[in-house]
C-alpha cells in the first residue's frame, strides 16, 4: 500500500494513521488496527471511537470478536461538508450573538450595560442596588412595582433599612404611593409625591454610586448602566427634578 505521508483535511495524524490501517486491512480488531498503526490499545480506541463518530469507521459484532471497519474515503467529503455546514451555522449564531456580548464588553473608559429579563431579571437589579454605598435617588412608582413583584418588596424596603442603605424618591401621588409614604421612617425613605395627571412614570429608575437601574414594568427589562459620568449627570438632573417636586408636595 502506497503510504500516506500528509494529514488527511478533517483528522488528526493519528486519525490519518488508523484510517489508512484500515483502509488497508478493511476491517480489524482493535488489537490488530493498534499492531499495524503502531499505537497502545488505550489510544487506540479513543482514535476508533472518533473515526466512527466521524462516520469513517463503522463496529462489526460485539466484545470479544468486534471489528472495526473502514467506509469509504468517499465519506470523507460528506463529512467535510457537514462539518462546513455546522461551522456556518455556528458562525451566524456567533454573529448574532456579537451585539449582544459587546454591550457587556468592559471597555477601559466606557459605559457597561447589563440586561436582565423578567421577573428574576428584575430582582437581580433591584438586589444590586443593596450593594450602594450612597443614598439612592429615585424615580420610582409603588403602584406598577406591587403588581409585578408582590411578594419581593416588603422584604427587600426590610434588607435596605437593615443595610442602613437611604433613598430619596419621586413618586406619583397615587394610592398605593401614599401608603408606602406612611412607612418611611422605618424605610428610610424620603419621599416626594408628584401629580399623576402630569408626572406619571412606570419605568423605575435608582441612581447610586456610578450606576443607573432601569426597571421596566411592562416590558418586565431590569437595565444597569454602570458609567460615572453618566450617574453624575442624572444625580444632577435628580437634584433639579428633586427641588421642583418637593415644592409640588407640599
């Protein structure tokens, strides 16, 4: 048999090796395969096993007689061309995949955006906001926040106040938002009741440290953009917005 001096494209050298073994025997045990290649019998079937996976090599019989036997090198294209295939449609789910990786890329000096998706994703964000080492300042909406997570929030207002963790929020003068108002002292929570018929908001948002939390009830989307500048600019515009809204409750 003329040797095979290059790599088969697709296999390892080992591959090649055992390939052209058989190809050569046409069908062999592995300890007969593994005397012709040249290779332990440890190795060998790990070679076999792949080749088979690779629908070179099919298995005649059972242990102790079973064989190994060698398809035809015309498999070699089909299998290339599967191979082709499922590297194509690995590449479109990567390049699918790129926008959303680059938002999270931590670039040196740029912004860092992070997107959690329903209620748990929602929850996630609400549980970043414990980690402040400021007062948060907020627009926030207890009417909408009740009805998506009922059961999280009486303990988490609990595991804020107990972090000593304050917040200063605008919210709606609606019902539900008056009656958290009663409990802002324990909360440690300063609130400022905005009319509804010309401030209403769902979307929640906290400002603290160098981050901004979106939280969107509708679209059930918790967003943090982490980016000092940008947390700078909105503690600003909270400020002004604070100043105007304490005047309006009065």
């Amino acid at each position: 048999m003329k040797k095979i001096t290059k790599t088969i494209a697709g296999l390892s050298a080992r591959q090649t090796e055992v390939y052209c073994v058989l190809l050569k025997l046409g069908k062999g045990t592995v300890a007969e395969v593994m005397r012709e290649a040249k290779m332990n019998r440890t190795t060998g079937y790990s070679v076999l096993d792949s080749l088979v996976g690779k629908g070179l090599v099919t298995i005649s019989g059972k242990e102790p007689k079973q064989e190994y036997v060698a398809e035809s090198p015309d498999n070699l294209l089909k299998y290339l061309n599967h191979e082709a295939e499922e590297a194509q449609a690995r590449a479109k789910e990567v390049e699918n995949l790129i926008p959303e990786l680059k938002s999270i890329h931590n670039v040196a000096g740029r912004p860092k955006v992070m997107f959690y998706e329903g209620e748990e994703g929602l929850e996630r964000v609400y549980e970043d906001t414990l980690t402040s080492h400021e007062p948060i300042r907020a627009y926030a909406n207890f009417e909408d926040a009740t009805k998506t997570l009922p059961h999280y929030f009486p303990e988490y207002f609990r595991r804020r106040a107990e972090k000593r963790i304050s917040i200063r929020g605008i919210v709606p003068d609606n019902l539900a938002g008056r009656q958290n108002a009663e409990r802002n002292r324990e909360e440690l929570r300063e609130m400022a009741l905005v009319p509804t018929n010309k401030y209403y908001f769902s979307p929640e948002i906290n400002i603290y440290d160098d981050k901004i939390m979106i939280a969107s009830w509708k679209e059930k989307l918790g967003i943090i953009i982490q980016s000092k500048e940008i947390a700078d600019a909105m503690k600003s515009i909270f400020e002004l917005a604070w100043a105007e809204a304490k005047r309006l409750s009065r």
